[in-house]
C-alpha cells in the first residue's frame, strides 16, 4: 500500500491505521501481515463501515481484534486463535 491512501482525508485508511496503532500500543505483530487485508476484514464485518457507534469514532476493539487473527492466519498459515497469540512486545 503506498503512503498516498494514509495521506488521503477522503479514504478512512489514516483513522484505522490510527486505530490499529493504538490497539497494538506497545505491541508488535509476531509476523507480516497486509494491512488491507486486516482492513478489509473489519469492514465487512462492519458491513463497509470504519467506525463503531462510538461517538468519538474509535475503531470496535473486538471486531478489529479479530480482523488482526484472521489476516494474520491468512497471510502466515497460522491457526492463532486470539490476539494474544500474534502479538509480541517491542524489542
């Protein structure tokens, strides 16, 4: 993904890389994982919506969770079955 759908005010792609970033906090994934993949996952859940019914737009934290563990199964062949399982600290 180039750094023009982060850049753009029209695509929701800033608010949710902010999302996924705040969720991660001081957390790294384990393994690569593509980004839109994890985007696109928590936006079909969503039915094509970036925000939850929160008033201050934050991402749902259990859906994007899962977002995260589907990618990351996809991408890596993995059967992680929570978040905690594709996390890891930052060194």
């Amino acid at each position: 993904m180039s750094g023009d759908h982060l850049d753009n005010p029209f695509s929701n792609y800033p608010q949710f890389a902010e999302g996924c970033l705040k969720l991660l906090n001081n957390q790294r994934l384990k393994e690569k994982v593509y980004f839109d993949v994890i985007f696109w996952n928590y936006t079909r859940e969503l039915r094509g919506k970036v925000t939850s019914d929160s008033p201050d737009g934050d991402l749902n934290t259990n859906i994007l969770k899962a977002a995260m563990v589907k990618a990351y199964n996809t991408r890596n062949g993995g059967n992680a079955l929570s978040f905690g399982d594709i996390v890891e600290p930052k060194q």
